[in-house]
C-alpha cells in the first residue's frame, strides 16, 4: 500500500503545485490578477466604444463557454493533466535537479581557476545584479528553445501540438508533447545551476545567505510577470501594450498573435517576458500591426485527442522521411 502512495503521492504533489506554487502561472493569485486586468481592460473598451460600463456582459467574455468548453479546450485539459502526471512520476523523480547542476559548475569552477579569494562586497547589490541576471539568462534561454522548436523540423512536429490550439484559455500553456516539456525543464534546471553555480563561487557567504530578491519565493521579476496578467497571453483578451512598450515587453496580444494560423504571423514574437530578443533579431511584430487573429495551425488540426498529440508527431515526421527518400 506505502509503495502505490509513493508513486501517487509525487504525480499529487505536481498537480497541486500547479495551483499552489508561485512560480506557476495557474498559481490561483495569477488567475485572480488576470480576471481583474482582463476586467479592467475590458470595462475601458466597453465604455470607450459605448459610453457606459456593463459588467456581466464584460464577465461574458471573459468566461465565454464557446471558448472554455471548445473542443480544443477539452483537449488542453487532458493533456494538462496527463503532462502533471508524467512531471510527478518520470521527471522530477528520475532527473537531474538545479542543485546538482549548481553543485558541480561550482566545484568545476575550483578545478579550473582554485579557490576563490574572499572579498568585502556590498550584498546588497550583489544579490540585486544575480536577480536581474539570472532573470535575463533564463529569458533569452526561453526565447532561443523557442527559436529552435519553430526552425528544426523534428522539433517543430513536437511543438506544433502546442499551436495546434483552436482557442486560447490559460490552461492552453501546458498544452505540450512530453518531449518538450522535458526539454523546458531542462532548460530551466541548467540555467538556474549554472548561473547559480558561477555566483556562489565568486560570493559564496552572500549567495549562501541571501538568494536573489524573491516574492513568495518567486524572483522579482518574474513574480511581476506573472502577476501582471501572463495568463492573458493564452486567453481571447486582446490586452495590448504601448506601441513603444512592446519593443521591450511582451504584451499577451503578441503573443496571441504567435499563434495566429496566419503565414504571415509564422514565425513571430518568440520572447516569453521580453520583446528585445525579438526585436534583436527581427521577428518581432507589434499588436497595431495585426487587427485580428484566428488560432491553430493552416493544414488543419491533426492534434485532436491526447494520443494523437502524443504519438502524430513521430507518425508525420517518418511520413515526411519516407515521403523524400
């Protein structure tokens, strides 16, 4: 009995934590703050466009059943589900953790350079350069897995299950193959221990003493990001930004605009918090450039079941292989 509660017990956790943890977008503080923005955003258009506010047609829209209960919805909560599963069973079990990866790049960096020498800093500054660093790093890794999901075609094939959503709700995040959320994990584990691990040799009593600045837990930032309606990225709200805002930040439009099934659209506005890597590198598109957006994917919807968001990947790219041989 103790060995079937061990297994169920991590895949609980997972599932939990999605609406617990802080560094979850479905976190229920998130989701809170979304409506409220949502609400906000939509009580100025309405009364912008008609003079006056009505509020239950606004929580209409915000909770629109076409959208919640669309067959694509359905899909993104199975897989949401089964993916919390695979995470407490397979992942965070069996794989390598931040602390390890910390661990090593720190005694890596003795080998190469020996032991640091002691200095007088001021902490202070030192955890606030390691925030923002640290913030920026995992930033731009985000942008560049991004990148290469939509540029390598195997990679593409596991992330077109993700675009293949036909409506956008928050839980529309998690709609991912298994093989690219074990690849965001890992991206996530490296950044961290590498970075972490480079810091804590260089000031290891600040380090050990202070982390970085973090609110419930969650850096600054990324706290900020979250709280400030990221759940409205993957939602029918077109919340926009300033023109010149959306040259530095991601607005949830932009990034409705990334999955639009238009050609044009393709390849657009990769960053998660940042637009200044997409404006590096060319691919980004501000909201007044686009009126209106329709989701998924142009050659239809291929992606309609968990098993088929699973297992069609593998199957169209050995039709592809065989196609060109």
């Amino acid at each position: 009995m103790n060995t079937v509660q061990d297994h169920i017990q991590p895949a609980w956790e997972a599932f939990v934590n999605r609406f617990t943890h802080f560094d979850s977008r479905l976190n229920w503080l998130y989701l809170i703050s979304s409506i409220a923005l949502a609400f906000f955003f939509l009580a100025v258009v309405s009364y912008r466009k008609h003079g006056s506010l009505k509020p239950f047609l606004i929580l209409q829209e915000i909770f629109d059943r076409k959208v919640w209960f669309h067959k694509s919805a359905l899909v993104d909560y199975q897989i949401f589900f089964f993916n919390t599963v695979i995470l407490g069973l397979l992942i965070i079990p069996f794989f390598v953790s931040a602390m390890m990866i910390l661990d090593g790049t720190k005694n890596q960096m003795i080998i190469w350079f020996g032991e640091p020498e002691v200095k007088e800093v001021n902490a202070f500054w030192i955890v606030v350069f390691y925030t923002v660093i640290i913030w920026l790093i995992s930033d731009f890794s985000r942008f560049l897995l991004h990148f290469l999901l939509h540029k390598i075609p195997f990679l593409w094939r596991i992330h077109e299950v993700h675009h293949s959503a036909e409506v956008l709700t928050p839980v529309t995040q998690y709609r991912m193959h298994p093989i690219e959320m074990i690849l965001f994990y890992f991206r996530g584990i490296f950044v961290l221990g590498i970075v972490s691990g480079v810091y804590l040799y260089y000031y290891p009593f600040v380090m050990k003493e202070e982390g970085y600045l973090m609110v419930f837990g969650v850096n600054i930032f990324r706290f900020a990001f979250l709280f400030i309606g990221s759940n409205l990225r993957h939602s029918q709200i077109p919340v926009k930004f300033p023109p010149a805002v959306e040259y530095i930040f991601i607005s949830p439009y932009q990034h409705q605009v990334h999955h639009s099934k238009d050609q044009e659209h393709f390849d657009k506005n990769f960053g998660s918090h940042l637009a200044i890597w997409d404006w590096m590198f060319r691919s980004l598109v501000r909201s007044k450039e686009v009126e209106k957006v329709e989701y998924g994917i142009p050659d239809g919807n291929p992606h309609k079941s968990v098993l088929k968001a699973y297992f069609m990947p593998f199957r169209r790219m050995l039709k592809k292989i065989k196609n060109e041989k």
